[in-house]
C-alpha cells in the first residue's frame, strides 16, 4: 500500500466558482489564472476543466505556458511577466501566447525582433501597486511607441493589480481606479482580480482576471471560500497510520513541545511538511479525523504529524483523516499559521499524488 496522504482535486468546484466569478462579473470575459501550476491543484488539469468558460488562461512564464501546450490546451495564454528575454519571442508566436509589456526593456526587445506574426500584447500599468508596470504618466506615450510596433497586434490591451483590493473599507482601490479612468487611453481592459471580482464590482471592465477565487478558498482575511458562495477545490487527504497510548507527563514529537496532560491516545497522521503541511503550525490547529475535528499535538515533522485522541475514542489506524477541504476549510490552517491559502496550495510539494474527483 502507497503513502496514503493525496490530494483530492474537485473539478466541479473549479468550474463552480469560475461559473460564480462570471455571475459576479456578468459583463466581462474571464482570464482564469493558472501560474504555479494551478495554484498547486495542476494547470493541465485546471485548464481542461475549465476550457468552457475561461476565455484565455494566465501563466507566469513561457515555461507555464508550454506545459499547457503540451497537455493539449489550445486556448489563447497570456504571459503575465511577459517575455523575459528575446529568444521567447519566436516561441510566443509559434504558441500562440499573447505578452504583457511591462518594462521599456521589452518594448526594446519587440522592436528588434523581425516578427513573423504580430503578438497581442497587454500593456501593463502601475496605478498604485508599485510592483510591475508603467508609470501613469507616461502610459500614452508607451502605448504611441508600442501600436507603432509591427511586432505588435492592433488592438492593444490595458491590464493593471491593486495592491489592496482584499480590504473592503480600503480607499486606495477605487484610487487606483480612477487613476486608471482618468487616463482615457483606447483599450479594453483588465484590473480586477479576485478580491475585486468579489468586493469591487466597479472595476469589472472587459475582463476579469481571478486566481484564488477558482481555487474555492476566500481572498479575505476572517471570511472562508464558502462565506463568498465558493467550493474548495482541493481536499489534502490522509489516514491515521496508528493510535498509540501514551502516558501522562509524556511528551509528544521533535523538541517534545507538547506534553499528555494525562494518559491518552495520540494518533499518528501520514501527512507533513514534506508534503507541504507547515511545520510552523502550532499545537491545537484543527485536524478532521473522520468527522471529527481534533487538535493538533506536537511539532509537525517531515512525514507524519500527531493529534490527541481524547475527544475521539472512536477513532481507528486507518481513518480518513482531511488536512484541510470541504471539512475543514483552508482559511483555519492559513489563519492558525498566519499565512494566506496562496501559500498552502501552491506549497503542496511534488510527492503528493493528485488525484481527480468528478462530479
Ligand atoms: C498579475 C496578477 N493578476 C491576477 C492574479 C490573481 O490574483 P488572485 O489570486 O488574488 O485572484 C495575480 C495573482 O497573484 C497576479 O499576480
């Protein structure tokens, strides 16, 4: 028998909540965005299930972007970096990939290339975030240079992040935005991401560009996937590999950080921060053993990790056991951790099979 930690990815769920990201954007088109490999749940994967409704898919490089090409994805890509580097420029036009332009760098590289065909290009804008894109004042003239460009497709689109959009009663959004409005530049474009999807139906435009959201875990902090009408579309899923009884005043895993406050059954879980669950996590975050939620005992370790049994004398080597999932939402581990449900999807480690649930 195979370690028994896998996780269960719900193609349904995925297209349940881009399905949801369309309902709340019912004008836009839907870029779904499937860098780091699907957010940790396959892009491959994610993009079959969800070739219906997302016009385009977004990637973070031209590796991404192959990897869907190779799995049979023949929808339009969008580089969200952009190219990084001259020689990429051929491959986006053999693939089929449209570019984000960011950086006087690139407009530099299009330029020289003698172009075959000409690549839609996203003209990226700075609007607050200060991350990636072009200042505001110069975006009319960048965009002049770029449309003058035979390497560069009619039709040039506007894309830009807000740094704040997952705080409700934050001003800058709608500072970023009418930054953007002012602007008056021809275009359609794309602001939103999935806490604008969400919170900021004003910023919608012609496209919407959600992550998280697809994923079925909440762009919010103190609010679940489930709050926001979402479907977690991961379960990491375990079992109980033994129950052993331990003695009171016994202390429990590497550094012996917890100690039995009496005799009592410790169960032992196939699951650990080789696999992605964090180690940081501390004694008492929540852990679904059957149905029940129970605590957490110990310092995670590379493979296995212990809970206490007291309020589960029922349980059994070889229980289901669920990390985090329709049972246990994401947003208790992240928030336990003090980290976000990005960092524990995308950090599900190689080792651990995914497998696919339909229906
Ligand atoms: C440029 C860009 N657009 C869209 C997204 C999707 O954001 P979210 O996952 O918060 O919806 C990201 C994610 O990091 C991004 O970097």
């Amino acid at each position: 028998m195979s370690r028994p930690i896998h996780a269960l990815i719900h193609l349904d769920a995925l297209r349940h909540n881009l399905r949801h990201a369309r309902h709340m954007a019912p004008q836009s088109r839907a870029i779904a965005v499937i860098k780091a490999d699907g957010y940790g749940h396959g892009a491959v994967r994610v993009a079959h299930a969800l070739a219906a409704d997302a016009t385009l898919f977004a990637v973070a490089s031209i590796d991404e972007a192959l990897v869907l090409r190779q799995g049979g994805i023949t929808q339009p890509l969008l580089l969200l970096e952009g190219p990084f580097e001259p020689a990429e420029l051929p491959l986006c036009a053999e693939f089929g990939l449209q570019i984000t332009i960011h950086h006087r760098c690139q407009i530099d590289m299009l330029e020289r290339w003698t172009a075959p065909q000409a690549l839609p290009v996203w003209l990226k804008l700075d609007s607050g975030m200060h991350r990636l894109g072009f200042a505001l004042e110069h975006a009319s003239e960048v965009y002049q240079r770029l449309a003058g460009l035979p390497a560069v497709a009619p039709g040039i689109r506007l894309m830009s992040h807000f740094a704040c959009a997952d705080e409700r009663d934050n001003p800058f959004t709608r500072q970023q935005l009418t930054r953007l409005q002012q602007l008056g530049l021809p275009g359609e474009h794309c602001w939103a991401n999935s806490a604008a999807v969400l919170a900021w139906p004003e910023t919608h435009g012609d496209w919407i560009r959600p992550g998280i959201m697809l994923y079925g875990a909440s762009p919010f902090a103190h609010t679940t996937g489930a709050d926001q009408g979402l479907r977690p579309a991961m379960s990491l899923n375990s079992r109980l590999i033994a129950i052993n009884r331990i003695s009171r005043g016994e202390a429990i895993g590497y550094g012996s950080t917890w100690r039995c406050p009496e005799t009592m059954d410790v169960g032992v879980v196939a699951a650990g921060y080789g696999d992605g669950y964090p180690r940081e996590l501390p004694s008492g975050s929540p852990v679904c053993v059957g149905t029940r939620t129970v605590p957490l005992v110990g310092r995670v370790s590379m493979d296995m990790l212990s809970v206490d049994l007291r309020t589960h004398p029922g349980a059994r080597v070889g229980d289901p056991v669920q990390l985090w999932g329709p049972q246990l939402p994401i947003e208790r581990i992240a928030q336990a951790f003090g980290t976000i449900p990005y960092t524990l999807l995308t950090g599900v480690t190689a080792r651990v099979p995914r497998q696919e649930q339909h229906g």
